[in-house]
C-alpha cells in the first residue's frame, strides 16, 4: 500500500457512483487502522454504488441496527430489488457503510437504510454516504431529500432541517405498514434542498 497515487487519494477522494463521479472532501476519517495478522495498516476509505456482491454485507448491516429497533428490517430480495438505489462505503474490501436513495416523486428523494457498522461510527462514513446520496439525488435532478430518522441531530449535523411530519406527501408512508410501530412512531422527519 501507499505511493504517490495513494497521496493524491488522500488529498481528493473519487468515487464513482452509477455513471457520475462524486467527490468527497479529504478528512481524517478517510484512513482506518485495521489490524491483520498483529501487523497494523492504514486502509483507504471508498464510497462507490452497491454491487451484487455486496448485497449480504448491506443485509447484515441493516439488519444489525433493526434487531436493535434503530431502523426497518429488509430482507435479501428488497435489497436485490433496490440495489441500484445503495452506496456503499469500503475499507480493505470490507463494507462498513451503506445508504440507499430512492425516488419517492418528481421533487422528493429519501435517504433510507443508512447505516454504519458499529465498530466505525464517528469516522465520517455517515456523513461521506449522506454526501454520496445528495450527489446523486443532484444528478438525478431530484431537488429535495428527506429522511426519517431516530438521528435527526446527526442529520442537522449535515444541513438538513427538522420538520413537521405531516408536511411530506402521502406516498411517504407506504413503509409504515411493515413497521411494528405504526402509530407509536418515534421517527423525526428531516429535508434538505439539493443545491
Ligand atoms: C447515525 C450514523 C449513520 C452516523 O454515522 P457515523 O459514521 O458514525 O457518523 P459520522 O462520523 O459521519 O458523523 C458526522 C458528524 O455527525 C456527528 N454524529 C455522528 N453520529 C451522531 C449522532 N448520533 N448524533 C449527533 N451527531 C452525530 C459526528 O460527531 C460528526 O460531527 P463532526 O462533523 O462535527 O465531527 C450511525 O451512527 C449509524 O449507523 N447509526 C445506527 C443506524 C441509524 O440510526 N441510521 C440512521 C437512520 S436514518
């Protein structure tokens, strides 16, 4: 690992996500320590659009948040229907990341199954997947976003705004049928205007 292409990585990360390039602001964060056979290596961060490949890993991920009641379940065949909606974030061929865009209308995008593995929270993968959905969301001329959240002061974090729920359109809340709360729900609602 390492080299002179490395440094230029470092400075400005690339990552492609469908046909468009997303570019990520260098932080710190871009760098995990991972530990293999006792020897300790620094690996690169990498946000790029789901493979198939990657389908078991997303599932894990979300999965091990929902048994926490930190956000739906899905399962294998709702990830495969909606895997070109997913970034994922990689370090060392591992994902670590991963978050979904999906289309509600002509003027509203949600940014759903965001999630990150335990073991890497507070090291800017959240905000590098929020960065990577906004982009795309932009590429598709979609002008708003919105996220139903349990994490809305991380969301405000990245310049979104907290708002009344029932200020979003209906079709909204086809996914509070598979939720167990329904009712009791203790999502906060979040936007933001993709500029
Ligand atoms: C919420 C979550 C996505 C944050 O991911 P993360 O990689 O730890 O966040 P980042 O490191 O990118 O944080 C970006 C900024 O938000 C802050 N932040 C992170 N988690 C936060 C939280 N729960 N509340 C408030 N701020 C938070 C960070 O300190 C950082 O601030 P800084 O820019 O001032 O340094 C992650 O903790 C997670 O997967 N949680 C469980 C699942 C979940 O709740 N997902 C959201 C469902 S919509």
């Amino acid at each position: 690992m390492g080299g002179a292409g490395q440094g230029a990585d470092a400075r400005r990360r690339t990552g492609h996500i469908g046909r468009a390039v997303v570019r990520h602001s260098p932080s710190p964060a871009d760098r995990c320590w991972k530990v293999a056979g006792g020897r300790v290596y620094s690996a690169t961060m990498n946000v790029r659009a789901a493979k198939i490949a990657d389908a078991k890993a997303i599932y894990a991920l979300i999965n091990s948040h929902a048994e926490r009641d930190r956000m739906l379940f899905r399962s294998m065949a709702d990830i495969y229907e909606n895997l070109q909606a997913f970034v994922v974030v990689e370090v060392a061929d591992s994902v670590i990341g991963c978050c979904a865009l999906e289309v509600i209308w002509s003027d509203l995008a949600e940014i759903k199954s965001l999630a990150v593995d335990d073991s890497q929270r507070e090291k800017g993968v959240g905000k590098m997947l929020v960065g990577a959905a906004l982009e795309r969301a932009r590429e598709l001329g979609v002008p708003r976003v919105f996220a139903l959240t349990l994490e809305p002061s991380f969301f405000e974090k990245l310049g979104f705004a907290i708002v009344e729920k029932e200020t979003l359109p209906m079709k909204v809340w086809s996914d509070c049928a598979k939720c167990s709360k329904q009712q009791d729900c203790d999502e906060t609602a979040v936007v933001k205007d993709v500029k």
